[in-house]
C-alpha cells in the first residue's frame, strides 16, 4: 500500500528472517522437472512489468516471459527505443502480448502517471531492472538533488514499488524481482555518507545503489510477510553480461563479427545478456521460487543456467535495512508497506 513515509509499518529487519530459507531449495519437490530456460512454464493471462526493458537484459528478460504467453508491459525513457524493442519481440515470438509505458526512475514525478497508465486491474510481477552504471566522475545528481545511481536503481525502483503496490497486492501471488549484482558484494552502505557525497567513487556509488537494492528486496519481503500479503519479494542477478556476448537482435543491439571475436575469450567465465535474463525470468515464472530467495547463474555466479543460491552473508546481517527503509521512505515520500 502506498502510504505517507511518516505512516510506515515499523522496521521487520529485526524479525524473523524471510521466507527464504535453507529448507526451501531442500522442498523444491525432487519430482520437479528440471528448468529448461528454453521452455519455462506457460503464463498466459498473467500481466508482468519490466523496467528497463527496452535494452540489455531487460529486453530479454521481455522477449522470454513473452514466449511464455503473458502480456509483458516494458517500462522506459525513450518512445523510439520502447517501440523498436517491441518491434523486435513481436519479430521473433508469435503472438507475442507487449506495450509500453513511459517511466524515468529518476524522475519521481513520472512514476504515478506511468502507473496509471499501465491500464491493468493486477500486475503479477515486477521485474525492477533498469539500472545505470557510471564509469566516470564527477558526481551527478538527479532533478531531485540525489546521487543519480542512488536515485536511479534504488529510490525510482523503492517508488515506483510502493506506487505498484495496490496492483500486485491485487494478482494472487505476485512476485517483486529485483535485479541485484555482484559489484554489491565488496561494497558497503554508509549510513553517514549513504549518497556519496564525500570522496565520491563511481564504481564504490554503483555497488552501493546495487547494495541499496538488495537489501531494500529482502527488507519488503520482511514487511510483506509480517503484515499478511500475498505478494513477495525476490533476487536475481545476472552474473558477468556483456555486448560482446549477446546476440543480435538488429532492432535493439548489433553484435559485429569483431566484437564476436573479441568477446570469444570473455565468454570462458561470462555469459550474454539473452543468458543474464535467465535468473529473472526463473524468479518471475518458477512456481517453486519464493520470497527472499537470490537467483543467480549456476557457475560461479557468473554465467550458466539459473539456480537459488544461499543469501549473501552481508545481506543476513540486515543492519542497514531498517535506516535505508526510512531514508528511502522520506526521500520519496512514499513507503511500500
Ligand atoms: N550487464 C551486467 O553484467 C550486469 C551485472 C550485474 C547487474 N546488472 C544489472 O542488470 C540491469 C540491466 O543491466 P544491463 O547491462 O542490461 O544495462 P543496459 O544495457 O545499460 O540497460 C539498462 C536499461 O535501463 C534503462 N534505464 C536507465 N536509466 C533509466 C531511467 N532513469 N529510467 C528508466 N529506465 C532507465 C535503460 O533505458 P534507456 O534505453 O532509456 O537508457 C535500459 O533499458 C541493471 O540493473 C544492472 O545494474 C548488470
């Protein structure tokens, strides 16, 4: 439910953790067929969201749950560019069920209209993946005046999921997908300093927005379960995705024979973007999947098929969920739960 950030439902993180929990891979019913990436369940009459999804991972992660006969919503800045991915799915997936709605995370202001005009009665599931990674200072700020990685993966995406909430509170059992990245893994928020403000680091910004972001999934997954909802809220991540590796699809992104070359050696331990989308649509579609649980690429993390795996130790400590709950919330003046 979207609510004033004054009126938030108090901090789960010191509750009793997730529904994930080691015992829900060992459930996973040893009759379950294994997950064909190539043919995942059906999931016709289901209405999915993907931010990002004109480009990158985003884009396969649409073109995927398209096959699976669901209506697939992509959210993003460019018309032109949403239009030209659309174009690409319904190319390559008969039948397939796509349209557009214009969102900019980083413009809080875009995000109640672009809810409304998603025209749907329930969402069944939220993929939260549009991201931005800068390479390079100096530090740049949103309209808002906060960090633009920080704002764009973290804030947009805590918004524009309490600006959801009613739609997925509507579906049976919705599913928040949160795209997450190893580059969180060596980084750690700073409660004094959560934005970067002092000797700002773009890649040290960048790990610590994709930090914000997980910790943010579990924290909501928390609070759905502590107050009865029927939506929860999940991880996955794309291991190590690269251009080079990625197919072409000619609307969206051209792969040159040299780039495919290039990428050759890279493709030992890093994968495509068509194969960094698996997590996500594992996380979205797999009936076995549950709230809290982490999907990611079976070796090493960072390429192959996609499997749950155990949730980072310095996500279990949740010592900064509840502080970077409450920021978020009297950032955006909205609160998920
Ligand atoms: N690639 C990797 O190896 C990797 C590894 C770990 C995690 N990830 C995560 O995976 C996600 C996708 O990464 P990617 O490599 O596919 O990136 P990408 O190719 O650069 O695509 C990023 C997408 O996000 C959209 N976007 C950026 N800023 C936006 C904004 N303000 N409002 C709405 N949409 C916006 C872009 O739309 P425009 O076309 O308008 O720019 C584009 O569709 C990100 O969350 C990233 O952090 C990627």
């Amino acid at each position: 439910m979207t609510t004033p950030s004054g009126s938030s439902t108090p901090s789960a993180s010191s509750s009793a953790s997730s529904s994930a929990s080691s015992s829900s891979s060992a459930s996973r019913s040893a009759a379950a067929p294994p997950w064909d990436v190539a043919r995942p369940p059906r999931a016709d009459g289901r209405v999915f969201l993907v931010t990002g999804g004109n480009a990158g991972i985003g884009y396969f992660v649409v073109e995927q749950l398209a096959a699976s006969g669901a209506e697939v919503v992509l959210g993003s800045r460019d018309p032109a560019r949403l239009q030209a991915a659309m174009a690409s799915v319904r190319g390559r997936v008969p039948g397939a069920r796509v349209r557009a709605v214009r969102m900019d995370l980083a413009d809080p202001l875009s995000l109640p209209a672009a809810v409304a005009e998603l025209r749907t009665e329930r969402l069944d599931a939220v993929v939260l993946n549009a991201g931005i990674a800068l390479d390079h200072p100096p530090r740049r700020e949103s309209a808002d005046g906060n960090e633009l990685m920080f704002a764009t993966n973290h804030l947009g995406h805590f918004a524009l999921t309490a600006h959801l909430m009613p739609l997925l509170a509507a579906a049976p059992a919705a599913r928040v997908v949160t795209m997450g990245s190893i580059a969180a893994r060596s980084e750690r928020l700073d409660a004094a300093d959560p934005q970067s403000a002092h000797d700002y680091r773009p890649k040290r910004a960048y790990g610590r927005s994709k930090l914000a972001q997980m910790s943010f999934a579990l924290e909501l997954d928390r609070r759905l379960r502590a107050a009865g909802s029927p939506v929860s809220s999940l991880i996955a991540h794309p291991g190590g995705a690269l251009d080079s590796l990625t197919p072409s699809r000619p609307l969206v992104h051209t792969r040159s024979a040299g780039a495919r070359l290039l990428g050759l050696p890279a493709g030992a331990v890093l994968q495509g973007k068509d194969a960094g989308a698996w997590p996500a649509v594992r996380a979205v579609l797999d009936p076995a999947a549950r709230g809290g649980e982490i999907w990611g690429p079976r070796v090493l993390g960072l390429r192959g098929r996609p499997r749950s795996e155990p949730v980072w130790p310095l996500l279990t400590e949740h010592t900064d969920a509840a502080w970077l709950w409450e920021l978020s919330a009297a950032l955006t003046g909205v609160t998920p739960v």
